[in-house]
C-alpha cells in the first residue's frame, strides 16, 4: 500500500475564533490540501473538559467549521467534521488511558497551567486531555500536524504513546500481519512565523479570547470598523518603526503590529519595515487597518452567511464523518484484535 502523508488537526469550540486562530491554525491549513491528506475536525470532546453551556458550544463549534469552509477548505479535499461525530476517538482514548502513564501526564505543562491552585476539583477529563489528543491523530495514523508551539509536548507525548503501544503489543502487532510499527511517530509541522499573535493590549501576551480588555483581540467576525478602532487603540511604544527586525528586539507591541502585517500580507518582516521604517505609528496603524479590514471581512461575510443556515454545514459535516470512520474503523478493528478485544 502506497504511503499516505496525513494530516490531522483540531480547533476547540471553547469561545469565539480569533486572529490569532486565523493566522496561527486556520490559514495554515489551506495550503496542505495540495499536498497531503488532509482532516480537520472541531475537538467538542475537548471542549467540555472544562464547563460549556451546550448553546454556545454548538454555536463555537458551527462557528469554526464555518471559518474552516470561508477560508479557503475545501470540503471536497479535506475532511471536515466534529470530533463526538466519530465514536471511535473516545474508544481509542481509553485504550492510550491504559497505555500512557501517571508521570507522563503529570509532566503535561498545560494541565500544571490550566489547572493550577485548583487541581483537586478539576475534570478528570482534563488531566486525561492529552490521550485523546494522542487518539484524534492515531486514529488515522496521521503522519503529521500543524499546531501552535503550546501545544509541541501535547504531540511529544503522542509520540511516546505510539512508541509504547508499538513496543508492548509488538508480538500481536505481528501476528495481525502488520510489519514494523502499527502508529506512526508523527511529526509536528513547523510553525511559521507570525504564528504568534499577541494581545492588542500587552504584547507579552498571547491574543486570546478570555482577555478582560475587548480591544486587545481582533475577532474573524468583527466587522471593518470594529476591527479599525482596534488596531487604531493598539498599544504600541513611543519611538518610530525600525527599518530592520532587529530592531524589534525588546519592543513587544510593535513586533507584534508588523508581524501581524508581514502575515497578513503575505510579506517578510524586514519588507514591511523597508516600507515604513522609520515613520510614526499613524500611518502605519492605518495601512494595517485596511489590510486586516481587507483579509478578514470577506472571510467574515461567508462565515455569517454560513452559520446563518446551518443545513449546509450540517451536511459538510455529516459526509466528513463518514469519510473519517471509513478510515478510522478499520484501524480500530486492528487495534481491538491487537489489545485482544473479543467482537
Ligand atoms: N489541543 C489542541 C488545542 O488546544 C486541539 C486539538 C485536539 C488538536 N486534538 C488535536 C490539535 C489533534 C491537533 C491535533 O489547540
């Protein structure tokens, strides 16, 4: 059988999309469509990890699969869905449950970070996050995944849970006809640059949608002019732009600002800068805001038409489903055989 590259990733219906989920994830996913397998799911089983009203959380997750479509998925190429629409990522999750250990997941930084004073009162379903991550990408023998750097050790563990499950079943993953490993060691695709967007507001930090400050994130379904008032009240610093990266260095706000506009643009950093060193931030600030204005609004429209009318979304989704478990069942009926489950 020819050798598939597979992707796989997931956005989690938690809140609403923002630029940084358009430039960090969204975006990078398009132009894998051309060379890999691609699915891309919205992760609702992660989501309610922590409390989600089930309003909101269908609406989230109609919302992404909305900006997945508006921004160039094609649901012809990529497969598209909801992670609940395949049973099969929670029954391989409490598999990798018995596989991974207490150390490994007791290392995982985010559940330490998300957890924190409160760990004995948080969902178990948080602390066991990471193993149906491991499960989302196993479950297709996915090859590779785009993902923002939070969440690197999230896919370094994957790796540790197809090694041991290779490792430990290696004699039934043998006699099943199969030669070599059964999962892949995936790999995690590089992250570009701009990959980090920061808050408007306070550039050592991530834009976020749980930020108190409503002008410090910029939403994929503002409209032009909110989106202007945000970059026009966007922190910066009291000098002139550099005519270098360089001379970012040290200045947060202003690295941010011109990463934004590199991105958005499709431009390197130092072009952006040729442009508009040494200048103020007016007119920067401006150039910015027709730019973003220009990317996002039509984006914008197609996901408020799209999430108007659900029916078609629906039926993106519900075809998606069924293309994942035509691939997803048959390693799942492997996998039963290999751990020795009785059908
Ligand atoms: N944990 C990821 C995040 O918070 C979302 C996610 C769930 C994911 N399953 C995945 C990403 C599988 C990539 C692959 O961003």
């Amino acid at each position: 059988m020819a050798f598939t590259p597979r992707v796989f990733s997931g956005i989690k219906p938690s809140g609403d999309l923002h630029l940084g989920n358009y430039l960090g994830a969204i975006r990078r996913f398009v132009p894998l469509q051309e060379t890999h397998e691609t699915i891309y799911c919205m992760v609702d089983m992660h989501a309610i990890t922590v409390w989600q009203d089930h309003v909101d959380l269908k609406r989230w997750t109609y919302e992404i699969a909305a900006a997945y479509i508006a921004a160039g998925l094609d649901p012809k190429k990529s497969i598209i869905f909801n992670q609940s629409q395949v049973v099969e990522h929670a029954e391989l999750s409490w598999i990798f449950n018995c596989v991974a250990r207490m150390g490994w997941m007791e290392r995982m930084t985010q559940f330490k970070d998300k957890s924190g004073e409160n760990s004995e009162n948080v969902s178990l379903g948080l602390f066991a996050y990471p193993s149906l991550m491991a499960a989302d990408i196993l479950l297709y023998k996915s090859t590779a995944v785009p993902v923002g750097e939070d969440q690197c050790q999230h896919l370094e563990l994957t790796r540790d849970i197809a090694k041991k499950f290779n490792h430990d079943f290696k004699k039934q993953i043998k006699a099943n006809g199969h030669k070599g490993n059964f999962f892949p060691v995936t790999e995690t695709l590089a992250i570009g640059p701009a990959m980090r967007v920061k808050s408007l507001k306070d550039g050592s930090k991530k834009m976020s949608k749980s930020d108190a400050s409503d002008l410090s994130t910029i939403y994929m379904m503002d409209d032009a002019d909110l989106i202007a008032k945000k970059i026009k009240r966007a922190t910066t610093d009291a000098d002139a732009l550099p005519s270098e990266a360089a001379g970012l260095d040290g200045r947060a706000e202003a690295e941010n600002l011109v990463g934004i506009f590199a991105a958005l643009s499709n431009r390197s950093v130092n072009d952006v800068l040729g442009e508009f060193g040494s200048q103020g931030w007016g007119a920067f600030k401006s150039a910015l805001a027709d730019l973003a204005v220009s990317v996002l609004t039509p984006i914008a429209d197609e996901m408020k038409r799209l999430v108007a009318d659900r029916g078609e979304i629906d039926v993106i989704l519900r075809d998606g489903a069924a293309r994942a478990r035509a691939i997803a069942q048959p390693i799942m009926d492997d996998v039963r055989n290999i751990v020795g489950f009785v059908r």
